[in-house]
C-alpha cells in the first residue's frame, strides 16, 4: 500500500488547501460565506478561483468544468478549456470568478419534467462552495448545483442542500432548548456502503441485455449459487485485488477515505465502505465512487455492474445509507451520551425519527424506487417494500417502560424519567442484529438499507433530512412554549412514542408473516414504482415540502414526470432487448441445435432402423414446444409493445401498462427461454452463462 498521507486528498481543493493557499482575508471571508450560505462576492470569488486554477494547472488540469447532478442520476460536465487569447495574439491561462460561480448549460437535454419552458431551454450552474472542487483526469471539477433560469431545481444536488438547511434550522432550534449555545450549526452526516458486481469484459460483451439494461434478461441457474456462503468474506481474486486497490488509491487522492472492502454473499459481489462525511460531500463522493468503479474495473478487463439486480435468484445490490445528525462542535445528536441530560437530548431526536419515519413512509420508500429495485426490494435478501424501523431491543425496552410509566428491566423498580436517569449503555453489537431491517439503529445513526445500488443517495436524505426537520420543528413549538420544560419533554416523548410505535418492528423482516402483521399495524406496502410514484404529489407531501422550501409544487410535479417516464423508458429498453435478442439469437440457435438432432436421429436410423432415439426425441420434442411457446409471447410482447408507441393516456397509466402487461409478458419468455436453455448443447446457447458470468472471473 502506498503512503496513504502522501496522496490522501491531493486531488482536492479542500480546507487545507484552501488555507495554505488563499491569502488569509479571502480564506476568512469565503469561510463566512460557506457558514452563513451567502452570496459569494465577486472580488473574493476572482482571487478564489485564481488560486485554484494555480493549482490545477500544477496538478496537471488544463480544463475546467462545472460539474453536477442532472436528474439522470448520473454526473453531467461540460469542459471548457483554461486557455484565453491575448491581444498580441498569445495565450494565458485563466479562470475567473464568474467562471467559478456561475456556468450557463444548455438544460434543453436533461429532463426537466416540463418544468423548462421550450422557449427558454438555459439553464444555469452555481458553485456550491460547501463541496470541494478536485480534479479528474486533466480537468478541474466543480461542484454545481443546476437551475433554470427560472430558478427551479433541475438536479439532484439542490433539494439536498436546501434539505440540510432545513434541518439545521429546525435542530438548532432544539439544540438551543437543551441550553447548547455554542452550537452554530448542525449538519446530517452520511457512510454510504456501496455493493456492486465485477463481471469478465469478454463475457460482459457477448451479453446484449447486460449492454443495454445493466441486468440479465435471461439466464438459467448455475449449478452452485450462493448455497454454500463461502464468497463472503471469502479470499479475493487477484484480478479483483488489483482493482481494489487502484480504486482505493483513486479515491484516496479525492479524499474518499476507502475503509473497508471485502467480498459480498452473492459470488462476484462485492463492497466498499467509505468513512461518513457531510451529508452533500458524501453524495458527490458516492457519484465519484460509482463513476471509478466503473472505469477501473474496465482497466483492468471487468466490467462493474451498479444494477440493482443484475442475476436473477441471486442477492441483488443494495447501498447502505448510515445517517446521523451532528453539531459543529463535533456531537453525534444520535449517540446516547453519558448523563441524564444528554440521555434525553438523544432520546428525543431519536424520537424526531421514529414520527419522521412513521409519518412519512411513503415519501422514503417513494425515495428508494426504481426499475432496478423494484426486482430487489422483497425479494429474500433485501428489506420488502414495507418501511419498519428496528431499534435493538435495548432500546425498545426502554422506550417501553417510558410509555408505560415502568422500570426499563424486571429489576429495575424505577419508573422510567426522561431527563432523570440514567439510560444504561447500549452494547453497540446488539443494535445491529437486524439485518432484515430497512431502517436500523446501529448504535448512534440509522441505516437506511432500502436504497439500490444505481440510484444517486440524495433523494432518500432530502427526505429524512426533511421530515426529521419536521418532527423537529413540532418538537421546538411545543417545548418552546413549556412552562415546565422537563414535565413537557417527558409527556412529548412519551407521547411520540405511543403514537409511533407500530413503525417499530424487531422480527425478521424477510418473513412473509410480517407482511400480514405490518398489514394489520396499518404499514404502508408500496411493491412496485408505479404504485408509489404518485406520492410525489401526494397533499400532506406537497405541503412539507414546499413549507421546509426544499421543493416547490412544481418541482414535486417534475420529479414525479421524470421518475414515471424514467420507469417506462427502463423497462421499455428492457423489453425491446426481449425481442431483440429472443429473435436474433435465441430462437435461430435452440432451432439450429433441434436440427442437427434431427439430422442426428436420421442418420442414426439410417444405420440401425430401430436404433432407440428417445433421448434426441424427446429434446425435439420438448425443445419445440418451447421454441413454439416462447415466439408465440415474443410476437405478443411486440403487439403490446406497439400499443404504447401510440399512447394517449397518462404517464402513470403508461408506467401501470409496463408494471401489469409488459413486465408479466417478459417474465413468461423468460420461464420458457431459460428452460431452452438447459435443455440445449452449451456450444449452440448465443451467451455466457450463469455459471459464466458468476464464476468466471480469474
Ligand atoms: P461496521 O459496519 O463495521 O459496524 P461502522 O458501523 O463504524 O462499521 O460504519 C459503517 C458505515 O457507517 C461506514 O460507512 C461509516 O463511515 C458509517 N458511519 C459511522 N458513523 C457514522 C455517522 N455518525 N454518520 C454517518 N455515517 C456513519
Ligand atoms: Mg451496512
């Protein structure tokens, strides 16, 4: 391993960087902008971005661009190059501060969701000072957020910074009641564990559905699956060493601190876990993560799967979004603390996210949605489309025996006072036995597993900023107004938690009897994007967003376009591939193998007349029937398929027309297709196998 200090961060224009290098005025001022979310002034913002065009170009950058979080879900840049004519007829290099603050992009090839009027297709960039910039390649990166002329947020980058404000407003305002006046902000601060696969190049390339959706469109078991839990954990490759390590120094030199890597369940899976940051810093982190992964493994002969679901009957991918709430003077508002006071602070932000998760269910599972994960949530080895908090049973004792006026233990004759007693510690183990969980306490943050592997992790913190910014603002009107604040503490808390609780579940969520009981409890179970979608624009989300200022009504809208026309652009690709390769290669190949076994059973009879042929017999026979079956669906999917090239109904009934017809169709082809294919000689099948693709790697 190389000298992590020596390359830790030398890609970014980070706070050192930034106080080594900007004379001290200018480092202060520009400080104060970031702390209080001004206007960055002109002339701080020429000097800023002298000095990190200096040193760029002495990193070897020779481009900048502004870059940012279209609602593609993937990173946008456009490079402009540092090089200015002179008047004599020479160059400079040179970066101004308006260059740095503001870029103009043409908007008009992003989805906006109607929200950029035709006439008016600019949109703009503006430098969120809070993110480092850092270079890439040869080109300086800076982070952006990206707006229309309008104003409106046409990113992912945006709703997120504004959902930090709202909660460090709302928090603050607790903070302060529990007499922390030294705090001046508090920021939300996330590890977001990335799960991935590494396929072989080669293979990767023989895959038309890999190529096109990201996930197998067909494939027969392997023998082995994951039956035998030996890759977890298990000795890595060394192909895939050499990966991870050129990836952790990549990353370490942009300052993401790689901490732990290792092999996941699934064979060819795998995961990186980064060390937490600010919430904002961790989103573009993970974009970065994704976006080397990717080009690494390429490097190095594999292709990098973000899929959701790339196998099927195989774990899917997931990323793990562990989340908490710190002050500026370095406290975890979500670790317990040491005495009766800090006990209750903890317990009542623990509290703010109990009614946050609970009163907005939707809004997080809406937050996770997608194509991709639809094929992943509820299936055995994720969290189900139900959202359930698990608090380890600690906890949930004690929040028990505060509810009912107890004692905490059978031992303890106390009754339970907030503010009063001591909370006894928590070993930290016994909060992360669940993993069934979608959302679980480990310890002193939450780990928010729902989310898919793909998707940007801004829109799921948008929402739990935003709704425990809620929760909290109840909270401050109440106590603000106590007469006895510890009286009032102590009756709110207890009431959030009566109120709540039935979000609280401790079994195993990958029991189909909690699907009965949280239908009992009145839990929402929301199992496909279609049918979550519409919570985007539903009255009582509408409202705490637009009152928290992290969306307008017309944002919500867009969002809710864009996420309805994304799911049926997915799916339509994936069914088009169906046919396609259905079509092209399946169907000639199976028809191809039945002949020669035709031509086999002929020669074979021409030899020995009543020579047995049951075995090439029955495999025409069973083969045919497929091959019959399979093109009579095929045919069908492509007539269904055509209904939606002329729809007139709304995107949501589109989207509804994917999720009940084309997706049942395609998974009919996909019952007999792989049939076929353990049926035929391995040397006809067009494509790599299961087996291939999952053990291949060497
Ligand atoms: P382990 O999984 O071994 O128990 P940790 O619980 O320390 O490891 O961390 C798991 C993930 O949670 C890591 O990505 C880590 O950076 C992140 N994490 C730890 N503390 C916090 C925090 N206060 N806020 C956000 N993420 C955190
Ligand atoms: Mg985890």
């Amino acid at each position: 391993m190389k000298d992590l200090s020596k390359i830790f961060g030398i890609n970014v224009f980070n706070e050192s960087k930034m106080k080594e290098r900007l004379p001290r005025e200018t480092y202060l001022a520009l400080q104060k902008t970031i702390k209080d979310g001004k206007h960055l002034d002109i002339n701080i913002a020429n000097v800023v971005a002298s000095s990190m065009k200096d040193w760029a170009i002495e990193n070897g950058a020779t481009h900048f661009t502004h870059w940012f979080q279209p609602m593609t879900g993937i990173t946008a840049e456009k490079h402009d190059s540092f090089i200015s004519p002179t008047d004599d007829g020479n160059i400079i290099m040179d970066f101004s501060g308006k260059e740095l603050v503001k870029g103009e992009s043409d908007a008009s090839s992003f989805p906006s969701g109607g929200l950029r009027a035709t006439f008016e297709a600019r949109g703009y960039t503006a430098w969120d000072p809070t993110s480092y910039a850092f270079i890439k390649g040869k080109t300086l990166c800076i982070p952006t957020a990206f707006c229309s002329y309008g104003g409106e947020a046409l990113d992912k980058k945006t709703p997120l910074l504004r959902s930090m404000e709202a909660i460090n407003k709302q928090a603050l305002r607790v903070v302060r009641l529990f007499g922390n006046t030294d705090v001046t902000s508090v920021k939300t601060t996330v590890g977001a564990e990335q799960e991935y696969f590494l396929v072989d190049q080669n293979m990767y390339e023989k895959r038309p559905d890999l190529i096109f959706t990201g996930r197998t469109l067909f494939g027969a078991p392997a023998p082995k699956g994951q039956e035998m839990d030996d890759h977890y954990y298990g000795t890595i490759k060394s192909r895939v060493q050499a990966f991870m390590d050129e990836l952790n120094v990549e990353l370490w030199k942009l300052g993401v601190f790689a901490k732990t890597e290792h092999n996941e369940a699934a064979p060819a899976q795998h995961e990186l876990a980064p060390v937490f940051t600010t919430t904002n810093i961790a989103t573009d982190q993970n974009q970065l993560t994704m976006e080397l992964m990717q080009r690494i493994a390429k490097k190095h002969g594999m292709v990098c799967l973000l899929h959701e679901k790339p196998f099927e009957g195989v774990n899917g991918s997931g990323k793990h979004n562990n989340w908490s709430i710190s002050t500026n003077t370095g406290k975890n508002l979500l670790d317990p603390g040491e005495t009766p006071h800090e006990n209750a602070q903890f317990l009542l932000f623990l509290c703010s996210v109990i009614k946050a998760v609970d009163d907005y269910q939707d809004m997080l599972r809406v937050s996770v949605t997608s194509a991709g994960n639809d094929h992943r949530l509820g299936a055995n080895e994720a969290p189900p489309a139900i959202v359930s908090m698990f608090l380890g049973e600690e906890i949930t004792e004690i929040l028990e025996a505060i509810e009912n006026d107890e004692g905490y233990d059978a031992k303890e004759r106390v009754v339970m006072r907030v503010g009063v007693h001591i909370l006894p510690k928590f070993p930290k183990d016994s909060t992360d036995r669940n993993r069934t969980s979608p959302f679980a306490f480990t310890g002193n943050k939450f780990e928010f597993r729902a989310l898919g592997s793909t998707a940007s992790i801004s829109g799921p913190n948008v929402v739990l900023n935003t709704t425990v910014a809620e929760s909290l603002k109840q909270f401050a009107d109440e106590l603000e107004n106590a007469t006895d604040f510890d009286e009032c503490l102590h009756n709110l808390i207890k009431r959030t938690i009566k109120e709540h609780k039935r979000i609280i579940f401790s079994g195993n969520g990958y029991d189909n009897d909690w699907v009965l009981e949280a239908e009992k409890r009145g839990l929402l179970n929301l199992r496909t994007t279609p049918d979550c979608l519409p919570c985007y624009v539903a009255e009582k989300n509408i409202k705490l967003f637009t009152e928290h200022k992290v969306f307008t009504e017309p944002e919500m809208r867009a969002r809710y376009e864009i996420h309805l026309d994304n799911y049926s652009k997915t799916i339509n690709i994936e069914a088009r591939t169906v046919v396609d390769m259905v079509k092209k290669d399946i169907l000639p190949a199976v028809s191809e193998f039945v002949k020669n076994i035709s031509d086999l059973v002929i020669s074979k009879t021409t030899v020995i007349k009543d020579i047995n042929c049951d075995y090439e017999k029955d495999i025409i026979k069973r083969l045919s029937e497929l091959i019959k079956k399979t093109y009579d669906n095929v045919n069908q999917l492509n007539k269904e398929l055509e209904i939606t090239n002329s729809w007139t109904k709304s995107a949501q009934e589109l989207a509804d027309f994917y999720k009940d017809v084309i997706i049942s169709k395609m998974d009919e082809i996909r019952v007999t297709v792989d049939s076929m294919e353990v049926l035929t000689d391995r040397n006809y099948w067009p494509y790599p196998s299961y087996a291939d693709l999952l053990f291949g790697l060497v």
